[in-house]
C-alpha cells in the first residue's frame, strides 16, 4: 500500500474504470448534516445514501463526520480529503467505489467549541448519530439517562466543554434558541429499543437538568425520528487496506468492507429538510417500531448469540461459526421459534424470507465478520438484543432456551477467560465490575448469582423470576461442563 499515491481530491481522476467515484463537485456542497460517531457504519450505510442524494443533484447534504473520543478516523481521512472506498463484498467477489459526501471531519475534544458551532449554523438541519448503545449516556434497562455517568456530570457542570453526546446536542441546541434558529433534527442510526424516543427522552432530560426552561424547550421543540438500521460492516484489517490500495492503485488508510444487503427505515419526522434518502433506497414510514423490533430480535439477537458461542467454541469469524456443526440449526431455530412468534406484522416484510436471508447473509464467507467484534458492549446490548424476547416468552408462558444459552454465553465470555484458560479482551462499559463480580465464582450458580446482580443489565424482575434463573442456570452449567462446541452440536430444547 505504501507503493501507492494517496486517494484524495487531487488524485481521483486516477482511479481505474470501473470504480464509481462522486460525480458531484465537492466543493459546492452546503453542510447540512453534522454527524456524531463517524465510524465504519456510519461510512458503510448513512454516507453512501447521502452520496447518491448528493449525485441526484441535491448538494445541501454535506455530512460533517466528527469523533467525540479518539483522532484516530480523522487522522486517516483528513489528509484523503474524506474520501474513502468502499468495497462490498459477496461470494461473487467485490464491487468498489469512492464515498464523497462525508466532506469535512472534526475532533471533538480538540475543539469542542467549533463542533458546537458547526451544529448550531444555519445550514445544519440534521444532527445524526452512531455512538454505540453506551455512547447515549443512558440505562440500557430502563431507557433512562443515567445521571451518575461521568460524562454526564462533567458536561453540566462544564456546559461550553461537553465529552457526550447528549452534552453537544442540548448546548448546539441552546445557542440554535438564542440566535433565533429552529432546532435542528436529532437522528438516532443506533441499534437502541425505540431509538428516536429514547433519544428524546435523554436530551430532554439532560437539558432540564441544565436548565428546566431549556428542558420545555427541547420537549415541546425537538424531534429525534427512529430508525432501523441494516448492514453488516466487520472491522478493516490490515489486510483489507492492502487489497483495496491494490484495486484503487491509491493508498486508502481507512476503506470499509461491507456486504451487499442494505436498508434503512426512518419515521418521517423532521423538523426542517430533510435529504431524499427515499429516492437512493431508503423507506420514510410513520411507524417504525415493528421494523426495529425484527431487526433487533432476529438479526442482532442472533448474531449476539452466534458471537458469544461462537467466540468461546473458538471460531473467530461469523461464517465459520455458521459452519461449524449445531450454530447455524441453533441460529434458525432461535429466530423461527423464540424470536419470531414476539413480533408484531411487519408491512411488507415476510419473517420466514427475512430470516432465510439473514442466515444467508451470516454465511457470507467474505466479509471475515469476527466474533469478538460483534461481542464488544455486551452489557449494553443484551437488554434489547434478548432479554425483551425472553421477557415477552415468560409472560406468555413458553420456552426460550436457546436464548438462555446466548445469555448464559455472555456470562461466561465476560469473567475474561476462554474455555482453554486464556485472557478474553472483553470491550464492555461495565468490564471492569463485570469481572470484579464474576472473579471469584467456581460454579454456575455462584456466576449466575453474580451477573444477575447487575440491575443496569436484567433489571429487578428477571432476577426475581425462577424460570429465568433456572433456564439460563442449566444453559451456563452446560456451557462450563462441555464447552460450548459441544452444547451447541448436542443442543436439544427443552420440552
């Protein structure tokens, strides 16, 4: 890759045939999007909608990609002015081209100021954001701000200097009232259980923190549209860097990889303009609560369970999960029997072919999904991922045995040793009392006790309801026993 010139504006007519590039002038374009959490998803979904909106001729959507913590994405993209490629990946081989529409990047811990101010000029409608579920400051049990966060407490008393992302948003806010500006809207493309509400309900309890007419304010005025979003996108390796430089003939510090498949259903409620993402294939509806919840049962259930298992059977990526014997007949069963029958009509979706497609999608074999990956947060995840289904499963009174054992998963992978007694580089918020808890526990039942006492992740009804304790008991006990090859190979639901 060091062989090659840099991919940025100057270098573009460089690029081979073949590889689509902006067709837009980049230097034209309004910024109208500020983006908090510029990361790989972002990059893979969001960003190319908007670039195809920014072909069709629209060019008010300049997207400002901003990292509220590290350099590092920045540090890549700026010198490629950022441009990145993007190289979709299937059986079939790989298709690539140059993302335009993300056209100036910022830091914000460098210059908190200069991000706020770029929130609060006119141009910005629209505030969007992929931080993570922990990245909202929030109580991923209950939805709530959690006003004990660190961050939280420093962004009130230190306002003009915020670290989260709620603590930018209400100040850009404040200073869009004071200089006469509708607010702009707040756009979660976040995996988070009625994303635009829960955005909502932690911005305006934080402004009313700061500020109770600020927080009536922000109540009366904002609007944050839910969303679900769709596509997988693995982490960039070292090696994905190299194939790209090869195929663009330029060096891309940062291209991303991702597959085929792509969606994104967003309620339409904007509070000013909003970019036709509609005309480069998304879906503007009025409800996207049944879409989310599909999504977030059946897809990132699923795939939380196949990383968990997956990760301890020793498999590194998705597809050799899905190879290996028991997962993919686990995976299927999960969503066809568990998650599915929790879900209300979807319009226009067909469950059994949404599922079939998303088996199909695990098995991609080349987009090197890793385990570990998906595994990152877990505390964060697991509420909506799958203790809603389960909770949904007990008030109805039936099974839910293979999401106990995803569940039992996670509370072996976070004491931070494997099945072979290695050290787990477990990525989680709550890592360190997770392994705190869970250090001196010698059997199922003390590991299970431990977890449980985690009321930020089951709350206090799971703990107390016996079938739940027992089904995720006799899952973890397995799991430490056998080993979790063995369990999922040999996995019979009980009746």
């Amino acid at each position: 890759m060091n062989d090659h010139p840099r991919l940025c504006t100057a270098t573009l007519d460089r690029l081979p045939h073949g590889v689509a590039r902006p067709s837009y002038d980049r230097a034209t374009l309004a910024t109208g999007i500020v983006h908090l959490g510029i990361g790989a998803f972002h990059r893979a979904h969001q960003a190319v909608y908007t670039d195809s909106v920014l072909a069709m001729g629209d060019r008010r959507w300049g997207i400002l990609g901003a990292s509220l913590r590290s350099a590092d994405t920045c540090d890549a993209l700026a010198p490629q002015d950022g441009l990145y490629g993007l190289a979709v990946r299937d059986a079939a081989g790989e298709r690539l081209q140059v993302v335009g529409s993300v056209t100036r990047l910022a830091v914000a811990p460098e210059d908190p100021d200069a991000l706020i101010a770029a929130m609060a000029a006119p141009d910005t409608h629209i505030v969007s954001l992929t931080v993570t579920e922990k990245g909202y400051c929030h109580r991923p049990a209950t939805g709530a701000l959690d006003e004990d966060h660190p961050d939280v407490r420093h962004d009130l008393a230190h306002p003009e200097a915020p670290r989260s992302a709620p603590g930018f948003i209400v100040e850009a806010l404040r200073r869009r009232r004071a200089a006469g500006l509708t607010p702009f809207t707040a756009l979660c493309c976040d995996n988070l259980p009625h994303n635009g509400a829960t955005l909502r309900r932690v911005l305006v309890r934080f402004a009313a923190l700061r500020d109770p007419d600020l927080g009536r304010y922000v109540e009366g005025e904002l609007r944050c549209p839910s969303t679900m979003v769709d596509r997988i996108v693995p982490a960039t390796t070292d090696a994905d860097r190299a194939r790209v430089a090869d195929a663009l003939g330029l060096a891309d510090a940062w291209p991303i990889m991702t597959e085929p498949f792509t969606q994104w259903v967003i309620e339409d409620d904007f509070a000013g303009p909003r970019p036709a993402w509609d005309a480069a294939g998304a879906t503007f509806v009025q409800d996207v609560a049944p879409y989310e919840l599909a999504k977030l049962r059946l897809l990132n259930g699923s795939h939380s369970t196949l990383a968990y298992l997956g990760y301890l059977a020793g498999h590194e990526t998705v597809s050799d999960t899905m190879a290996a014997p028991g997962f993919a007949a686990l995976v299927e069963a999960l969503m066809r029997d568990e998650a599915a029958p929790t879900l209300p009509p979807v319009p226009g979706l067909d469950v059994s072919d949404y599922a079939a497609s998303l088996l199909a999608r695990f098995r991609n074999p080349a987009l090197q999904h890793r385990t570990w990956q998906i595994a990152m947060d877990g505390s964060q995840k697991l509420p909506q991922r799958l203790l809603g289904t389960v909770r949904d499963r007990l008030v109805a009174g039936q099974p839910f045995g293979r999401l106990a054992l995803g569940i039992a998963a996670w509370m072996r992978y976070v004491t931070g040793r494997d099945e072979r007694g290695e050290a787990i580089d477990v990525r989680d918020p709550l890592a360190a009392d997770l392994r705190a808890r869970t250090a001196p526990c010698t059997t199922a039942e003390a590991l299970i006790d431990a977890c449980l006492g985690v009321q930020a992740v089951f709350g206090t009804d799971l703990p107390a309801e016996p079938a739940f304790r027992s089904a995720v008991g006799v899952a973890l006990a397995a799991l430490l026993q056998h080993g979790a090859a063995k369990v999922v190979a040999e996995f019979q639901h009980p009746a």
